[in-house]
C-alpha cells in the first residue's frame, strides 16, 4: 500500500543500524502536544526520539528514517515481551510510534484512522506479523517507568480487529476533502453518535471502510458517488462551512 501522508521533522536523535530487521511495532503517548514532541525531538540534549508521531488531527510526522534505530525504546526494566533479544538494545529492532495526548485520552476518530494507516504500512513494508507481541505498548519493555504508555484509552481491541480485517460495516460515516475539515467533521461526527470520520488521502480516493458504510456524510470535495451520500460541500471551504453549518441546524 502507498505511504501515507506526513510530515518530515528530522531528528538528530538516531543511531546507525547494527544489521538487526526491524521486527516489532512500539506503541507511546507523548503525555503532551505534537508541536512539543517536534521540539523536543529536535533537540540533540535530550538524546530522545522516535520514528513517527501522530497528531490528534491526523496528521503524521516523520523524525527518524527507517533506515536508522530511533532512540524510543532502549531501556529494558522487568520486562513482558518474549520478542526482547538478551544483551540487544530494543531500540535496533523497534519501530516506534508516539501519539499525541495523555494517559486515558480517548483517541480522536481521526488520529485512529492515521495510526491505522500508518501500522498497516509498516506491516506490509517491513513484513511485521499482526501479533499482539510484534505490536505491543512501551509498557511491555518498561514496565517500571512506562507502565502506563501508551496510555489505559489506547484502542488495543479495535485496532487489532481491523489489522486482521475484522471490520464490521459502518452505520455512519464521515470523510473529509482535507485535514483542514476535521473540526466540522467533528462536529458532523458528535451529531451521529461520535461515528467513525475518514479523511481522503492524497490522491483523493475514497478509503474502503468509508465507502463501505451504509450512509457516507461528505464535508468538502466532490462526491463519491455513495448510493446513500449526504454531500456537504460547496466551491471553497466557505461555502463547506455554510453547508456544514445548515446540516447541524
């Protein structure tokens, strides 16, 4: 599958590889902002980093290249994870992923959806089983200092459900034209039940899941062409935002 959208923020934060395969996919919480995270990345004092970040609005950053170890996952403390190589820093073979928020936030509908994209390219890319020790939390390395990362309202359950294609058709759904809309898409969403938001990749076609629900809420961009479509979209995102706002009434 194509890479999903992000943003490159490197990070100086890396080692260089020791030959080991990336093997497993490390789930944290940043326990704060993504702009915060950038920052702190950036800078070469605080000798930490990850490989990816994702946003609460979706949006995904990249810090280190996947060629290199990020410096996530390094330190081992009464571990539970049968995948730990004895005397290898974790770090050489983790993939790690920081999410934005705190422990017990509810994951937004569309970081979930960006996370899922994320995992499911890295699974294909780097050819990591959907196991439940290949994708674990930091908890499961550290369970001392991490025990409560990557947080208790991690979506564990759903996640792996729809890793190994377990999905069930959608009620409601809505998608959005760009990430710019995800403030009235949320809004459209909390109007439906908090239901399941989707944003168009790219190369604006429309995410399976999305298509497959019963009924499909679009906010901006053209249709889809959903036999049961509610269209809330208009020339530019004002006229978007005033077809948003008369659907909420």
């Amino acid at each position: 599958m194509d890479k999903p959208d992000m943003k490159w923020v490197p990070s100086p934060n890396h080692s260089q590889p020791k030959g080991y395969k990336f093997n497993t996919i490390v789930n944290h919480i940043m326990e704060g902002t993504l702009v915060g995270t950038d920052s702190w990345f950036a800078n070469p004092a605080s000798q930490v980093s990850s490989h990816f970040g994702v946003g609460k609005n979706g949006e995904i950053h990249q810090y280190v290249d996947l060629k290199y170890p990020a410096w996530a996952n390094g330190a081992v403390n009464k571990p539970n994870w049968p995948l730990l190589i004895s005397g290898v820093n974790p770090n050489y073979y983790t993939v790690s992923i920081e999410h934005e928020g705190k422990n017990g936030d509810v994951m937004p509908e569309a970081q979930y959806q960006a996370n899922l994209a994320l995992h499911r390219w890295l699974i294909e890319n780097l050819g990591i089983p959907v196991t439940r020790d290949n994708i674990i939390g930091h908890y499961r390395i550290d369970s001392v200092n991490k025990s409560n990362c990557p947080g208790s309202g991690f979506p564990w359950d759903r996640l792996f459900k729809d890793l190994e294609g377990g999905n069930d058709v959608l009620d409601v759904a809505v998608l959005l034209y760009t990430k710019e809309d995800y403030w009235a898409g949320t809004d459209v969403a909390a109007r439906n039940d908090n239901c399941a938001m989707f944003i168009r990749p790219s190369d604006q076609s429309v995410p399976k899941d999305a298509m497959s629900a019963k009924k499909l809420i679009v906010v901006g961009g053209p249709t889809t062409g959903h036999t049961n479509e509610v269209l809330l979209s208009g020339n530019d995102k004002y006229d978007t935002a005033a077809a948003v706002k008369k659907y909420l009434g």
